[in-house]
C-alpha cells in the first residue's frame, strides 16, 4: 500500500467517525440546551480552562514525542508513560488542594466539587493516552474511528439522559467520562499495551526535549484560548460566559470535528515523509485544500445566517450568542486553514518557530481580549477577529514558510482560489437572505447547498484545484467499488 493511498483511507476513517460525532453533537446540542440553564454551562465553561490546563500541561507533549519519533523502543515508550503519570498525580492533588479557593474566587460554589471530579479525570487520561499514541504511531486509524464514534454515541446517550432525569449540570461531563473510559481499555488491548520498566538513554531525553518544545507552545495557546472565559466569567458572570461559550464551541464545532481527525492521520504520515519532499509538500497541501473545500462554504452559510443557526441548534433563549457567533465564525473561515499550519511544524521538529508562534500569538491574543472586554463578550469576539487578521494570519503564514517543505508561495497559492470562492459566495447568500428574513429549517438548508455549490463551482475554474477534485472522486469511487 503506497503512502499516499495510506493517508486517503485514514483521511477517509477518520473523516466518517467526525461527521458521526458532528451529527450526533448537532442532535444533543439543542437537546441539551432546552434541558439545562445557561449557568450550567457557563460553570463547566469556568472550570474547563482550569481542567484543561493541568490535562495539557502534565503530559508535556510526550504523547506527541512518541508519535513524531521515527524509531522507539518499548523501554522509551515506558519512560514516557511513568514520567505522564507521575506529572498528573502532581498536578491532581494540586487542583484537589486549590478547588475550594478557585470556587471562592469565582463566587462559584459548585465549583470545587467540578474541579475535583476534573482532577479525577485528568489522571485517567494520561492513563490512556499511551495506548491510543501507539495505535495512532502504528497508522491504526481504523480502529480509532471505531472508538471514537463508539465514546461519542455512548457518551451522548448517557448525557441526555442524566439532564432529561436530573436536569444537573453533571450531564455535561458524562460524555467525557465515557469517552475516556472507552478509550483506556479499548486501546490498550487492542495495542497490547502494559507498563514495564523505563529505559532512560539518549533517545528518551530528546523526545523529552521534544515534548518540552511542544509543551511550551501548548500552554501558551492555552492561555491566549482561555483568558476569554476567565475574564468573562471574572467581569460579566456566569450567564454571559454561558451565552459566549456556547458562541464559541458553536463556531469551533465544524473546524475542530473536521481539523481534528485529519491531525490524528496528518501528524504521524508527515512525520514519516520528511525524506520525501515532493510527496511531503503534496500531501499537506491537498489534504488542506480538500479541508477547506468541506468546511469553509458551511460556516460562510452559519456566519450569514447566525441568528437562524444559533435559534435552531440552540433554542430561541440563545439569541444574545447569535451576533457573538457571527464574528467568531469569520475568524473560523481562515482558521479552518490556519490551524493545520502546526501539522508542519510538529512533523518537522521545528520547535523553536513554533515557540515563538506562540508566543506572538498569545501575548496579542489575550491583549485583544482585553480591549474588548468592557463591552462585553460581543466586543471580546470583535477584538478577537480584527487583531487575528491583522496580526495574527499574515504572521503565522510567514513563519510556517520560510523553512522546511512548503512555503510562503506554496500557502498563499493554496489558499487564493477559496478566498475567491468564499467572495462569491458571500454575495450570493447576502442576496439571498436578502429576501428570507426568518429562514426555516428548509430553507436554511438550502441556503447550505447554495454555499457549496457556488464554491465548488468557482474553484472549478482553478486547474490545480480541478485536479484535485477529480482525482479524489475517482478515489472514492474506486473504494465504492472494491466494497
């Protein structure tokens, strides 16, 4: 099997098992949102930057170690595993000791016995993580598209179940639980995985180096991702962190469910194809084309119609989020792209360019959000964008292209004949709503399929992307067939 059928199949598992979470995340969406208050929310949204910092930081990157690495031995996988696992007992007492103080500081009550279950959970995932890292390394994605819409139906199913019984905020966290659960005992048989004695050389400190450079980066993001909620929830309270939040994962659904599963594949192929250039730089650049051709034209038609969008995933008491949405979502149109730029970074080793990406990022990031935070969570979402597309965009494009396998030109090549495309589009579905003032849910639809259909007609016009459309319908086709 040559590589670049290797990376259509992956692309094509983990594709599926990505619209099946997208679809059963737009089915308990608006189930969830009529069963739960907004404060519900807006309180796993408070301690979500909190849980999610120790889950990024005690790993230090070392998952992603293994993964790039070329060779590895069982002893420096173990090495890797014991080091995980004693950082996240730290890091779990730590947030155990400190839950009591943050609920306080947060005027949040319910919040230590969130954080405490959080802790709990943090620890459980680095558990897991080993097992699913050597699958992912092992090119496994079959099974891992099989897990994961596995912990997405289950965990949905369970989560419904608790807010229609209980009506507790604890229904949000059921997913998670189910889904780490499923992925410990799953991968680790599957991977015929069990921890044994570490092997401390050469090799295991430079993926510690590694996973350090990569941990750096991470936590810095973090920061910039997270100090929206902080300050939000700090300055206008829980119901307007709610309205925000849900604006938020609403805008990031379709590009972390479609961006998300093509970094599972991208990260560890790229990594194995740095001794081939040509194949490397094509892989990337066709995959992210594809990436934009499926989610771009979608979120220009949620963008437009935000108010539709938001009452139909949500409900009608979510209206406040609706303008918050639109502008994140034109934040996320460029993002869609945007954010498979670390792929190269990580595949190559580039971890000095990758630090000081995050630290431009995040230092404008978080003083954007300063800017826009007395006038409230619309003005933190519009402080955002214009500083993402005046600093932001040109700056990361400049440092993922100016080494390694694909450069400036080769970006901004890739990605004119979208911006063109999405123009297009743009003005037709402005006409559009032009005459449709409250769009149902059919028309809604069709406002979607005109989004596609003019985008994938005006990138028709483009040789390369023409080819590329072709070939990867002739691909598919072909698989059609041999089942």
């Amino acid at each position: 099997m040559t590589k670049r059928v290797s990376t259509a199949r992956a692309v094509v598992f983990m594709g599926a098992a990505q619209i099946c979470r997208l679809l059963v995340t737009f089915i308990t969406a608006p189930i969830l949102g009529r069963l739960l208050h907004p404060a519900d929310f807006g309180l796993i949204a408070t301690s979500a930057p909190i849980i999610g910092f120790v889950t990024m930081i005690q790993n230090l990157g070392l998952t992603q170690a293994l993964i790039q690495r070329q060779t590895i031995t069982k002893g420096q996988a173990n090495t890797l595993f014991w080091l995980s696992l004693l950082l996240s007992l730290m890091f779990a007492v730590g947030l155990v000791v400190l839950a009591p103080f943050l609920a306080r500081f947060f005027q949040e009550p319910r919040l230590t016995a969130v954080i405490w279950a959080g802790a709990a959970l943090t620890v459980l995932a680095v558990v897991g993580e080993q097992p699913m890292a050597l699958l992912t390394r092992n090119l496994r994605f079959r099974l891992l598209a099989c897990l994961d819409i596995l912990g997405v139906v289950v965990g949905a199913a369970f989560g419904v179940a608790v807010a229609w019984y209980t009506g507790s905020y604890w229904a949000l966290l059921v997913p998670l639980v189910c889904a780490r659960i499923l992925n410990l005992f799953v991968s680790a048989i599957a991977a015929r995985w069990i921890p044994g004695r570490p092997l401390w050389d050469e090799a295991s400190r430079q993926m510690i180096g590694f996973g350090a450079g990569l941990s750096m980066f991470n936590v810095l993001n973090f920061f910039a991702r997270s100090a929206d909620n902080l300050m939000i929830a700090k300055a206008h309270g829980a119901v307007a962190l709610g309205f925000y939040d849900r604006a938020y994962r609403l805008m990031l659904l379709p590009l972390t469910q479609a961006t998300w599963p093509l970094s599972r594949v991208m990260t560890p192929i790229l990594s194995r194809l740095q001794d081939e250039p040509d194949e490397y730089r094509r892989a990337y650049l066709n995959s992210v084309s594809l990436l934009m051709l499926a989610v771009q034209p979608g979120v220009l038609c949620a963008v437009i119609f935000s108010d539709a969008t938001v009452a139909l995933l949500l409900g009608s008491r979510w209206t406040e989020a609706a303008p918050i949405f639109a502008w994140l979502g034109i934040a996320g149109l460029h993002q869609t792209f945007t954010s498979t730029l670390g792929w190269l970074f990580i595949s190559q080793g580039r971890m000095r360019d990758l630090g000081i990406v995050g630290i431009v990022s995040s230092s404008s990031t978080i003083i954007s959000f300063a800017v826009g935070l007395p006038w409230g969570p619309l003005g933190v979402a519009i402080a955002y964008v214009v500083s993402d597309y005046v600093l932001r965009l040109p700056f990361v494009w400049y440092m993922a292209g100016r080494s390694g396998y694909v450069s400036v030109g080769d970006i901004y090549r890739t990605v004119l004949p979208h911006v063109s495309s999405l123009l297009v589009s743009g003005c037709a579905l402005a006409l559009v709503k032009s005459y449709l003032h409250a769009p149902s849910i059919i028309e809604l639809g069709g406002a979607l399929v005109v989004s596609y259909a003019i985008s994938f007609a005006v990138l028709m016009l483009y040789r390369p992307k023409r080819l590329l459309i072709r070939k990867t319908a002739m691909m598919a086709y072909r698989n059609m067939r041999r089942r």
